[in-house]
C-alpha cells in the first residue's frame, strides 16, 4: 500500500449488517460504502438506531459484517485469523467510548498501557511510554489513582492517551462528550483536534451538530445507510504527519505470537482476567534504532517521533 498523503485508510463495500430473519429481519447496515482518507477527521450524526455504533463497531473490528468487504490499510480483514484479530486491533485501532471503559481494578497508568501487551515490551517499559503520554495529557501526577477517583473529563483524558499509545492507524471515538459538560466536552475536542492536526484519522460519532466545526467531513446516516456526506475540507488539505511535536508514542515492533484480547464491544477486558499480561522473555528493542515492522519503518520515516507520523 501507498504511504503517501491521501492514502486510502478505510474502504467499505456494501457492507450490510442484518439482524433477525424473515419478518423479524433489520439492517443496522445496509450496502453501505465508506472511503476513508488519511488524515480525514469524519464525524458520525443521525437518529438514534440509524447504525452509528454498528458501523464504528465494524471499522474497529468488534463485529463482523453479515456481508460485504472491509479493507482496512489495504488489508482484507475478513483474511485475518480470528486468533490474530485482537492483536491486529490493538495495533490498528484506537478505541475511545461514551463510557470511557477504564478497566476499573487498574490504576490509570496501567490502563493507558494495555494496548502495549502486544508490542513485546516488557512491563516496564509499557508503564514508562504511558507515563510519558501521561504527562501529555497533564495526569502524570494522578497516574497511580485508580479511575473512579478522577472526573469524567479526566476519565476520558485518560481513554484518549491509552487509544493513542499503540501509534493506531484509526481512532474511533463513539459519542466521547456524551457523558461531559460543555467544558469538558470542549477540552476533548480540542485534544482531538490537536490529534487530528497531527495527521491522524478520527471517526467519531456525535449528537451535538456544534461539534462538526472540528471535522473535515460531516456524514448523516439514516437507517444503516449514508444520507448525506459532505466534506468540508478537500483531501489534499488533509493534516499529514509529523507537524506536531506534542504527542510522542514509540514504534511498535511486530510481536505475532503475543495474544491477548484487549477491547470487548462494551468493555475494555484482558483475557485470563488480570491484566499481569505475559511477560515475553524477550529483550526490550529500542525502536528508534532498529524498528521490527515494515510498517514501523515507514512511520519513522514520514515523521521522527510525533504520533501523527503513523504510517
Ligand atoms: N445485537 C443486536 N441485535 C439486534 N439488533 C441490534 C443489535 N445491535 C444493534 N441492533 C439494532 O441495529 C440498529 C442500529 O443500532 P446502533 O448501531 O446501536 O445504532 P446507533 O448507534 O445509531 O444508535 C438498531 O435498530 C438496533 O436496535
Ligand atoms: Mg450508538
């Protein structure tokens, strides 16, 4: 696949999602086509039960289509052995939700660092790299509280700095200021706008028509398909990487054999429970020198460092 800017992330093809057979059959999707650029930062309205979720759902790889293809970065993800899928999403996408979805037994810097389990790291390194996106986010000093003693917008803060660590190609955000007052929303959006700036791909789903200033497209679904879609900013002006210093995340190398499950439909869960995950004996890389992954190689090239250099 093609690196360069405009590069196609995200191709939907008449994707459908049935539920229910015969009488009792409905489309949360119906035929629906989506073509996602690098870089876009496309926002999600429409009527509660039109689809939104099941679509976020499926570009995050939390459901499948009952037909149609998904290509994600070029990749049929149908392709993908179901045992690789959670390890293929943890490195792809960034989930953040309505409910923010900390895993409640965990302190926040362990929270952030779940999507590392696949990296290869060891643990230490894992908690360094999130205490650093930590400090980003000013929640450095609040690192080892758990979650129920930060506020909502902090809560959120804290979903956004774990969706960015794995240095994802995508992140989805369903309703993020849903739970939030105007001010927190607001302080959300503007860290989502400073993510997208940094040449990032978002796709959020809102209620709030006012939260569209922040997009580069505005879709309106209706009943599982696109009723309008609109751009409101042409894909060669599209952010490309590498102009923002503010969020730095370190390459991922490739680690195959890693399995965990991260990120269930309604809950952030590590499989076998605890979140202790497998400590591969395997030596810390030291990814600015020898990244494992073609990918990685890429992404170092198009930007030394920021988050937004993804691939
Ligand atoms: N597990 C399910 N079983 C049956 N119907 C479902 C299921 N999940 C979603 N739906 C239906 O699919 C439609 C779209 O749901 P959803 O994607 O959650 O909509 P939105 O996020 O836009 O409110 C709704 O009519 C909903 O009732
Ligand atoms: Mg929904």
């Amino acid at each position: 696949m093609s690196k360069e800017n405009n590069e196609t992330i995200i191709e939907l093809k008449a994707v459908t999602k049935r539920y229910g057979f015969g009488d009792a059959e409905s489309y949360a999707l119906h035929n629906f086509d989506l073509t996602v650029k690098r870089g876009e930062f496309i926002m999600i309205m429409g009527p509660s039960g039109c689809g939104k979720t099941t679509l976020l759902n499926i570009i995050g790889l939390l459901d499948k289509p009952t037909s149609g293809k998904y290509l994600l970065n070029g990749k049929n993800v149908e392709k993908i052995p179901s045992r690789r899928k959670a390890h293929f999403r943890a490195k792809e996408i960034g989930f953040i939700f309505q409910n923010f979805n900390l895993v409640p037994t965990l302190p926040i810097i362990e929270n952030v660092s779940l999507p590392l389990i696949y990296s290869g790291y060891r643990k230490a390194r894992r908690l360094r790299m999130a205490d650093n996106i930590l400090e980003h986010f000013h929640l450095r000093e609040r690192e080892y509280y758990m979650p129920y003693q930060l506020s909502g917008g902090q809560q959120q803060r804290v979903a956004i700095a774990r969706s960015l660590i794995a240095n994802p190609s995508i992140i989805l955000a369903d309703e993020p200021t849903g739970n939030l007052d105007s001010r927190n929303s607001h302080i959300i959006m503007e860290e989502l706008q400073e993510i997208h700036a940094a040449g990032n791909t978002i796709i959020m789903v809102t209620h709030n028509p006012a939260l569209t200033t922040y997009a580069t497209r505005v879709i309106n679904m209706l009943d599982g398909e696109i009723d309008t879609d609109i751009k409101t900013v042409d894909d060669s002006e599209l952010p490309r990487g590498g102009k923002n210093e503010k969020v730095s995340v370190k390459v991922l190398p490739n680690r195959d054999n890693v399995e965990m499950e991260i990120i269930s439909d309604s809950e952030v869960t590590v499989s076998g429970e605890n979140v202790s995950i497998k400590e591969e004996p395997k030596e810390e890389k030291a990814p600015a020198k020898k990244p494992a992954a073609k990918k990685s190689t890429t992404k170092k090239k198009k930007s030394s460092a920021k988050k937004g250099g993804k691939k």
